[in-house]
C-alpha cells in the first residue's frame, strides 16, 4: 500500500508561508486523515480528522517569538511596528515617542 499527501495552503503557489495549512493523506483512493493548521489568536489550532469514523481531535499550541519576516503591532500615528511586548507595557500606546 502506497500513502500520499496532498498540502494545500494560503500561498501555496508561490512556496511561501501563509496564515493556514491542510494535508490530506490517502492510501489507495481512500482518504486516511486530514491535519489542519490555523493561526488564531497569537496560537496554532491543529486539527486532526481522522477516517473511517471521521472523529476530529484539536490541539492549541501557544505562538512562540516572532519569526523573519512576521511583523507586530503597527502605531495607526507614525507607521512604525512594535513587538507584542512593547505593545503591552505601554498599554497600547507607541514606545517611539510620536506622542500617540
């Protein structure tokens, strides 16, 4: 028996990362599992969906650091971002002093 996977994304056809990921796995035209990946509110939510009895298991994982390239929260005033924490201790306010 042969398995297969298919991987499907937000920006699958240029090979870049996106928000989502779905993998579906077969075995002869028969599907196996779906795993699905989300990004929702600073975590992950995996999704495993399982056949023949289609029983769907979720697992929460808390985002770490940011990686390359991903961004934090932009000030609405001067344009510039700010990391999530910064973004806390100043309660929200800019830390770069453009008086927002």
């Amino acid at each position: 028996m042969k398995l297969y996977a298919t991987t499907t994304s937000e920006r699958a056809t240029k090979g870049q990362g996106g928000q989502w990921l779905d993998i579906e796995i077969t075995a002869e035209k028969q599907d196996l599992a779906i795993i699905s990946v989300r990004e929702e509110s600073n975590n992950y939510l995996i999704s495993i969906i399982a056949n023949p009895e289609r029983k769907k298991q979720e697992i929460w994982i808390p985002k770490g650091e940011k990686q390359k390239g991903e961004k934090g929260k932009q000030c609405d005033k001067c344009g510039r971002y700010m990391s999530d924490i910064d973004y806390a201790n100043y309660n929200g306010k800019c830390p770069f002093d453009c008086s927002y």
